[in-house]
C-alpha cells in the first residue's frame, strides 16, 4: 500500500524543511496542508522544494487533516506534525500494523514510547494527565485499552478516514478520530514513538 505523508503546517519556516527531508524515505508521496493564515515565509519554502501542498480554509489543525483526506484517493495516510516534535524512524513501525492487515488506524503512543512530555514541567505534566483523562473516558465508553488517544502522529487508511466523516476544525479531530473508529468498528492499535 502507497504511504502518503501529510502535514500540516501552520508558520513552520523554521523546521518544514527539515520534516519533509526527514520523512521522505518512509513516505511514497508527501502532501503539506498549509495554513491558510501561514505568513513566515513556509509556502516560499515549499515552492522551493518542489513539494507538493494544498491550502486549508483557515480554519484550524482538522479543517486541514480533512482537506487532506479529501484530497488523498488510496493508500496509509501518515499524519506528522510539521514542529519536530515527532520522530520519522517510526513511520515504518506505525504503518506497518496497517500493511499487515490487523489495524485500521495505529497511534504513535508517546506513553509506550517514552516521551519527552512525561518528564519536565508543571505545563507538560498537566498535558500528559488531560490526554490520559481523554484516553480513559474513550475507553470507559468503548470498553478499550487505547492509551495515547491526543497524539497528532498516527496512520489510517484513506477509505477509513474518509468513512469517518470528521466534522472537527480544531486540534480535537484526533479524538474525534479515534471515537468515530471505535463507533464504527474500525481497528486501533498503538505502537511506541517517541
């Protein structure tokens, strides 16, 4: 299966560049879903590097994950946050459930993975306890064991994620994700990432 790399990208001049690079060996095609309101130079950016990109309504993190998902006909989606606050090594291991035909959707878990946002300061800790209350509640309802239900890294088919009819505008369309494909019975497994 083809593995489309999408990111979205909000003023990301400064690592844009290095994101695409570092993701291009694990991704077959890599589509940057640029911000509507991105005025720091990352179109000029894009340009330059002949990569390919489409422009959001403006209106936040999943009106732009949807845009992408409207725009990909087949294939893993790979969504990577353009802020490097992700690491590409683990493309092949996050996709790989997906390929093997057990999951539909698999989340880099930062939880299983050691993340930096474990260790650190009272804004972090606070993060990490928010996103495992998330996590806990989705799995009260669904009766699941899914852990790391905020993080942004994350694989899922193109027809799944098109079957979910995301409606999110905001950063909550991970959720939002994750409780559509429990409510229709899609596979979540989770991989560890850093």
């Amino acid at each position: 299966m083809k593995v489309i790399g999408v990111i979205p990208a909000h003023n990301e001049a400064k690592t844009i560049k290095e994101i695409i690079k570092s993701i291009k060996p694990y991704c077959d095609d890599i589509l940057v879903v640029l911000s509507k309101g991105s005025s720091d130079g990352t179109r000029e950016i894009l340009d330059q590097t002949r990569t390919k990109y489409i422009i959001d309504n403006g209106k936040g993190k999943g009106n732009g994950l949807r845009c992408a998902i409207n725009e990909i006909s087949e294939g893993i989606i790979v969504f990577f946050d353009a802020d490097g606050s992700h690491v590409a090594k683990d493309i092949p291991a996050v996709v790989k459930p997906i390929k093997d035909g057990v999951a539909d959707m698999v989340i880099a878990s930062r939880f299983m993975g050691g993340s930096m946002e474990l260790h650190g300061d009272f804004s972090k800790f606070m993060r990490m306890i928010f996103s495992m209350s998330i996590a806990q509640i989705i799995n009260w309802r669904f009766n699941t064991t899914i852990g790391d239900t905020q993080n942004g890294f994350r694989a899922i088919k193109s027809d799944v994620a098109k079957k979910l009819e995301l409606k999110s505008n905001i950063f909550d369309i991970e959720t939002e994700m994750v409780m559509k494909c429990y409510q229709k019975g899609y596979r979540i497994t989770e991989v560890p990432s850093r």
